[in-house]
C-alpha cells in the first residue's frame, strides 16, 4: 500500500498539488481509495461525503442542477462500512438511488460525480447518468428499488465460477423489503452459494412512509429464510465499522451469501425538499448524528484542520464541475448499436437434410458449449430427464456437465441473474419456459439490459432469451401469446424471430457469440417440429445502415414482379406460405413472399427499402395487429412515400381462446389472409 499526501493522488480529480494536503489515506493497486478504520480517517471520509452532498444541494439551490437527487447526509458511515471493507479488485458493488457515498467510497471520483450531477461533459458517465445511474468499474447503480438485486446474483455466481474470492455487495434501502425481485435474488444466491452480500441500509423510512408500517416480520428473519448469515449492527455504533469490516472478511472466508443490516437514519429528506418529519423527530436524528459523535473523539484541532481542508477541497471540486461544459452528444445517436461485431465463432457444421427445428436448435446450443467455454445455459427444468418444456436442450445437462443451470420458477431473477453473468464476460443463453412470462422479465430488459450498453461506453450484456411463443395449440390466453409487438418497443432489445426457413441454429450461434447486447431469440412451437429447408428462399442483401442485419438475415421467393407481396414471420411463415399457394392457383395472382427473422431493431434498409416499389403489400402477424411490428413497417413505408395500398392482418386484441375451435376463431388461418388480400383487388 502506498502512503500518499492528498487525495488527488488517489482520486485523481483535479489534478497534482491542486487540494491542501489531506493525510490518512492511501490508494489500492486498482485505484481505489484505502480508508482506514482509525477515528481521524473515518471522519476525514465521511466529513468530505457530507460536504460533498451539500455541495450538491447547494448546486440545486442554485439551479445549476436539474431532475433529483437523494443524498446520504446523516447516513455516511453506513454508506463508507461496507464499500471501504471491499478490498479484493473484482468486488463489485451495486447500489440504488441513495448512492453518492457508495460511489465516492468506491471511486473516489469527486468531480466526477458532482459534474454527474450537473449535467457537464467532466461528468463520471458524462452526464447521461445523472444522480441515480453511475457506472465506473464494478460500480453500477440504478433508480429502481431492488432492480439491481438480481443482477448482483449473477456477477456473484461469475466470481463462484471464476474462483479468486471476490465478493458481490447489492445495497438497499429497507423501503425495498416489500419487493419480490429481492428475495428471488436472496433464494438464487442461496440455491447457488454465491458471495453476494445483501445489505440492507435500514433508516426506518421510505419516502415518507415509515417502513413499520409497511414491513412484517422482523429483518433478520428474512436472512434466516433463505440460510443466509445474517448480521446487524447499527452507525451509531463506536466499532460500528470495524464490526462491518469483520464481517465482510467472514462472509469473504465463508465463500457463500449473507445478509447484513445497517440501522442509521437519514439527517435530511428523501430527495430535494419532501421531509415531512416532525421537528422533535429530526432534533432526535441530529442528536444521534454517528459523524457528529465520530469528530467528537478527535481533538478540536484535529476535527477543525480537517473540515477547513475538506471545505478547500471541496471549494475546488465545485470550481472543476462549473468549470466543465454542459455535456453533448457530438451527434444524437439513432440507436443503441455502436459497439463492433465480435469475430466470426467457429463455423456451424450444416444439419443434415430432414433435421427439424428443435434437433437444429439442440445442435446449435451444443456447438455453443462445446466451443465456447464462457457459454451457460439457464433456465427452468433444463436437465435429464426432463430437457426443458419443449425439449430443446436435451441431453446437454449430461454431456456438459456444471454448464446447464436449472433455475427457480423466478424469471425476473433468473434475468437479473443473466444480465450479471453477461456483464461479467459469460454468455448466458437463457430459457423462458413460455414467452407470456416475458412479462415477468420485463423490467429487467427495459430499466436494466438495455440501458448498460445504451448509457455507458464499452459496456457489452451479450444475453440470449430463447422462448417458445405463439398458439394454435389449445394452451390458452396465458400461454399461446406471440410477445413480439410488446419486446419490439423496447429500445435497444433485439428481437429475432426464425422461421423453418431461416439458418436458425446458425443465427442462435451468431446472437449468443458475435452481438453483443440483448437479444430475445423468439421460437414458434408449431415450428419445433418443421424440417429446416430453405425452399427457394433467398437472402436479400443487407442494409449497411441496418444494425444486426447480417446476422439475423429477411428471405423472399416468389414473383420478381408480384401483383401483392405477403410479409410473414416466425410460426405465421407456413400459414402465409399455403395462402400464397392458394392465391396463386385460385386468383391466378403473381405472389411473392418475404420473412424477416430481424423484428427490432428493424431492418429499415433492407426490408423497407426492398417493398417500397411494390404495388400492394399484406403484412401478416399472430401477434395483435395493432400496435404491432406489422403497424411499424407500415409506419416506415409511410414515412419512405410509399404508394402501394397496403393491410394488416393480425390477432385480434382479445385473450386467446383454450378451445381450439375458438382459437382458430382468433389467429389468421389461410382462409383469413386469403380473403383479406382478394379483397385488395
């Protein structure tokens, strides 16, 4: 450890001889800060956090800071226990909405995280962040109550497999206690002896509702629910973090998950001015104070010469953060995709002729673990016997023994869990045992998956959700849904969606190994047991301007001039097929076909650009129509002046039916979609 005279040294924020020097402190081989668990150096940290934080509600004051913020004030020592006791290079930390003294503990980044906050250019994630979302090394945090949680279960089960006795700390407040993605995280890490430590920021209040109110049960119970050692130690504690510190080294010995429980209480309000606490209440919370009883123990010389230095110190960070220019894109982004294809995997050996789709899918995710060794497969009831709901990964819990993950009914976890393990460099190939229970799956998509890459520089989630979706086989309304309308909305999702005609199992390879962000790899359970043949079928070229599509590759065959072309995807594929037969031979018309496997992001170029010449197109979908992705190419053609007369032929937006003769009543069958495209003539 090396023993430095200021914390620029360490934090590198403003630069050689910038700050009054400010002992005690020294820096990790990694960058990190070391704070030591002496009375002078936790109250040098923990004074600079505050006056950090009133720096920032004075830059409020000011308005020189949009949106919101929620600082730490009177819970300091909570927020430095744990992160300083993270000593290993490969702990992560994981944090919530309450987070600036988890990351200046962390990252000891102080302009960055002010200048964060205001929106500028020095800004740690150069100002697409803001006060709530911060990534820098291990350091994630996010604005969703207990949305991180399991995330943090994945990355701990990465450093499982991995080895090397990292550790994985996923911080909440106790107003997150009454959300269920946290105790299917705390079961995950359990089931799987991962180091994830829970830790549990308990200041008794959400926003303005005390959590005994809102909370059964006692905290340590919960802990003990899942097997988890549980610890609780409270601020105002004089060992309070060496007991913190001691406890990490136990749980980091122990290899496995804990749970541990910080009593503090927050000095001011949620976020910028919604404290409705009585006065006699917040004089109580200011008596108690914990930092205020820490600078007590120091001399008055010693406490005064480290506020006068921090006050300097920090005087100096708001200058820096002023100083930088407000952030901006140096071009808007149209999308998410910037991040460069990774190098083409060891090639696919080709099917035989006569393999059906599950046996080409089979194939394909064991080619993944047989080649690449950062591939996982997890999911519901993956293993012998049983090889998942449609069988698709069957036979490879045996001959990839420790590679094939059964999981918890707990798809939220699981996704979490799968972001994690992306984020940690696997490739996790995910099984969702029925694409309606997407739904479960959806704020981890939408607030998680997508917007690591999408907010911070070079940060790849290389995550597959395989699922099986649509109907026509009696399942009824809860599982026989096609999704894909709802996941094509999503910014930054890529949603891929073979029929028998396309080179599925290749595509499987090419999302699992060569894209890098998340992908949702939809699987027609009417197509598993379709022979692959292409069938006369042709790739167009594609679109340079079109992200993923030359991995996820639009085929068309029929008339070169066609009298109306019909677009189909996925299991619709051979419904559209039989109709373009019949129009053929009952209406004599010229027919030509075209099915994209790429639904979002969409293929503009390639798809857009090929149809915009024809005369009449019927877009043909078993999702619902409306609002659908038939409803988005139609929008695009629009938008490209197109003239052709043009329909949509879909579901419609009633649950699905058991009955299969109800059933067939709702999803467009061949009579449907030729009727509706006679009709255009």
């Amino acid at each position: 450890m090396d023993r430095i005279a200021s914390p620029l040294d360490v934090l590198d924020a403003l630069g050689p001889g910038a700050a009054p020097p400010l002992p005690g402190f020294g820096r990790s081989p990694s960058g990190r800060p070391l704070i030591g668990l002496d009375a002078e150096s936790l109250f040098a940290w923990g004074h600079l956090v505050r006056s950090t934080e009133q720096l920032i509600l004075d830059q409020f004051a000011r308005g020189l800071v949009s949106g919101t913020t929620h600082t730490c004030i009177g819970q300091e020592l909570a927020a430095m226990a744990v992160v300083r006791a993270l000593d290993h290079a490969d702990d992560a930390v994981l944090s919530n909405h309450r987070n600036h003294g988890h990351f200046l503990t962390y990252a000891g980044d102080f302009v960055g995280l002010v200048a964060e906050i205001m929106g500028r250019e020095a800004g740690v994630c150069r100002g697409r962040g803001g006060s709530q979302h911060i990534a820098a090394g291990h350091f994630h945090s996010n604005g969703v109550q207990g949305g991180m949680t399991g995330i943090g279960a994945g990355l701990a089960l990465a450093r499982k497999l991995r080895g090397g006795g990292a550790l994985v700390a996923t911080i909440v407040g106790d107003g997150t206690l009454g959300q269920g993605l946290l105790y299917e995280s705390m079961n995950l890490a359990s089931v799987w002896r991962a180091p994830l430590l829970v830790v549990v920021e308990n200041n008794g209040i959400a926003q303005t509702t005390y959590t005994r109110e809102t909370m059964g049960g006692s905290l340590e119970a919960r802990g003990a629910a899942f097997g988890l050692p549980t610890w609780r130690f409270a601020d105002d504690d004089p060992e309070f973090c060496d007991r913190v510190a001691a406890a990490v080294a136990e749980l980091r010995a122990a290899g496995g998950p804990g749970l541990l429980v910080l009593d503090t209480q927050r000095m001011g309000p949620h976020s910028k001015g919604d404290d409705l606490r009585d006065g006699e209440e917040l004089d109580g919370i200011r008596r108690r104070d914990p930092l205020a009883a820490l600078g007590r123990r120091l001399p008055d010389a010693t406490r005064e010469r480290i506020e006068a230095r921090n006050a300097r110190f920090v005087e100096q960070v708001r200058e820096r953060a002023e100083a930088s220019p407000e952030a901006r894109y140096a071009e808007p982004p149209r999308h998410i995709f910037a991040l460069p294809l990774s190098s083409a995997p060891p090639a696919l050996p080709d099917p035989p002729p006569g393999t059906g789709m599950r046996q080409a899918l089979n194939a394909a995710l064991g080619h993944l673990l047989q080649t690449a060794p950062e591939v996982l497969l997890i999911g519901q009831d993956l293993h012998e016997p049983y090889g998942g709901a449609f069988k698709v990964t069957q036979g490879l819990s045996t001959r990839f023994a420790g590679r094939v993950i059964s999981t918890p009914i707990s798809e939220a976890g699981v996704t979490g869990a799968s972001i994690g393990l992306a984020l940690a460099g696997l490739r996790p190939v995910m099984e969702v045992m029925f694409a309606d229970f997407l739904t479960l799956c959806m704020d981890q998509l939408y607030n998680h998956a997508v917007k690591f890459p999408g907010m911070f520089d070079a940060m790849p989630v290389p995550l597959v959700i395989r699922t099986p979706c649509g109907g026509r086989r009696g399942y009824g309304p809860t599982h026989s849904q096609s999704p894909e309308n709802l996941l094509g909305s999503v910014p930054g999702l890529t949603v891929v969606y073979p029929s028998h005609r396309h080179p599925a199992g290749r595509m499987l390879v090419d999302a699992t190994l060569r894209w890098p962000y998340p992908v949702v790899f939809l699987e027609h359970k009417l197509l598993y047991g379709e022979k692959l043949d292409r069938a006369g079928y042709a790739e167009l070229p594609a679109h340079d301007g079109d992200a993923a599509a030359e991995l996820f590759p639009t085929l068309r065959r029929g008339a070169q001039a066609p009298d109306v072309t019909l677009v189909g995807f996925g299991g619709m594929l051979p419904v559209v097929e039989e109709a373009a037969r019949r129009l053929e031979d009952e209406e004599e018309l010229a027919v030509e076909i075209v099915s994209p496997s790429l639904l979002a992001p969409m293929p503009r170029g390639t798809l857009i650009g090929h149809l915009l010449q024809r005369a009449r197109v019927a877009i043909v979908e078993e999702s619902h129509a409306e609002y659908g992705i038939a409803a988005e190419i139609a929008a695009c053609l629009a938008e490209d002046g197109f003239a052709g007369a043009l329909i949509r032929i879909g579901t419609p937006p009633v649950p699905i039916a058991s009955a299969r003769s109800l059933e067939r009543q709702l999803i467009p069958d061949v009579d449907a979609i030729v009727e509706r495209v006679a009709d255009m003539f």
